[in-house]
C-alpha cells in the first residue's frame, strides 16, 4: 500500500496531522479488530495494551490522546450496560 508523503518515514517534516500516519492506522485498526470482542475487564486491558503500542507514537491528531484515555479507562467497561 502506496504512503502519501505526509506519512513517509524518510521525510524530515512531521506527519499531516489530518491524516492518519503509520502508526495511527496501526493503532486503530488494533483497535477496530477487537473493539467489539473486548466484552471482559481483561480483553479491554488486552485492547487498551495492543492499541498503545502504536497510538503514543502517532501525529495524527487524536490517536495518542485516544490511546492515553482508552488505558487510563484501566479495564472498565466504555459501551454503556458492559460488565
């Protein structure tokens, strides 16, 4: 899959934070895959753990904060009536 130049790890300039870079897509296709499978406070944590790999290292605007909310959740459930 062909990057833009605005997420071209080579580049010196930062990544366009309107689109998702690398590790943004990374991050939220991490988190799309297995959002709705995390019914337990262990899968959440699981989730919360894979997605932050990638999501501290995005320039896109709003991932790493994103990521930093989906951790500090700490397991407790995000869709309303979860366990």
């Amino acid at each position: 899959m062909p990057q833009s130049p605005a997420c071209n790890s080579s580049s010196d300039k930062p990544a366009d934070p309107t689109k998702l870079d690398a590790a943004a897509s990374l991050a939220c296709d991490d988190f799309a895959h297995d959002y709705k499978a995390a019914d337990t406070r262990q899968e959440r944590l699981d989730l919360a753990h894979e997605v932050n790999k990638w999501a501290p290292d995005s320039k896109t605007n709003g991932i790493a904060d994103g990521g930093k909310v989906l951790a500090a959740a700490g397991g407790r459930p995000w869709r309303r009536g979860e366990r």
